[in-house]
C-alpha cells in the first residue's frame, strides 16, 4: 500500500518538464502563505538561472551549482525573516521544509541548503 507521498511523488515523476514547471508555478504561493502562517517574513532569492548566464545543465558558470533545478524553472530560494532578522541557519527553515516536502517538494535543507525549495525532475533538485 503506497502513501499518499508517494502516489503523489508517483505521479510528479510522470510529469513532463513543462507540467512540472506549471505545477511548481502554483506550489509556490502556496509555500510563501504557509511561511507567514508559521510567522515569518519572506524575500525572493533566485529563481530562475538562465543558461545563458549560468551555464546548461551540468556546466557551471557563476556562483550556481552545475547540477540546479534553478535551470529547469523548479525551484526557488526563500529568505526567512521573524522580527526583522534574516534567518541564515538551516534549522531555521525546518518547518517549512518539512512541510513542502509534505507537499512533494524537496527540500533544500537535505542537502546543506537550508532556503532553496524545489521539484525534483529527472534526478535533479
Ligand atoms: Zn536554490
């Protein structure tokens, strides 16, 4: 019996890019509403890295990494605030990591960075 993560997770693997970027597209706002609802305040960091700037998949140009769902339009970097003051730890993001994983996102925080927020494709987060 499968959970429902991984009907979910199932079914996401069978999405092709385009779906995957349309579906990430309405993940989103749910995601920046979920951080205010657990009391932090939000700014954009990257979203998309465009190759002509940072490279194709598997090349590295800039500051990026190689590998990056930021060059497939499938993830987004979030930086946390409560109070005023920027967050910068990765246990700060736990919660909302946690819980965009429940949503059948993949989170940053598995893999020593803490604000980026993805959909995995084709191995690639
Ligand atoms: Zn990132």
């Amino acid at each position: 019996m499968m959970t429902e993560k991984q009907v979910l997770n199932q079914f996401r693997a069978a999405l092709t890019l385009g779906a995957k970027q349309r579906a990430f597209a309405k993940m989103v706002p749910r995601l920046i509403d979920k951080a205010h609802e657990l009391g932090f305040e939000v700014t954009l960091g990257d979203a998309y890295r465009d190759p002509r700037v940072f490279g194709p998949i598997g090349e590295r140009k800039g500051y990026g990494e190689s590998r990056s769902a930021h060059k497939q339009r499938l993830a987004v970097d979030l930086n946390l605030f409560r109070d005023g003051k920027y967050l910068t730890e990765t246990e700060d993001h736990r919660p909302l990591g946690e819980w965009w994983e429940s949503q059948g996102g993949t989170w940053g925080g598995r893999f020593s960075d803490g604000n980026h927020y993805s959909v995995a494709h084709e191995g690639i987060a």
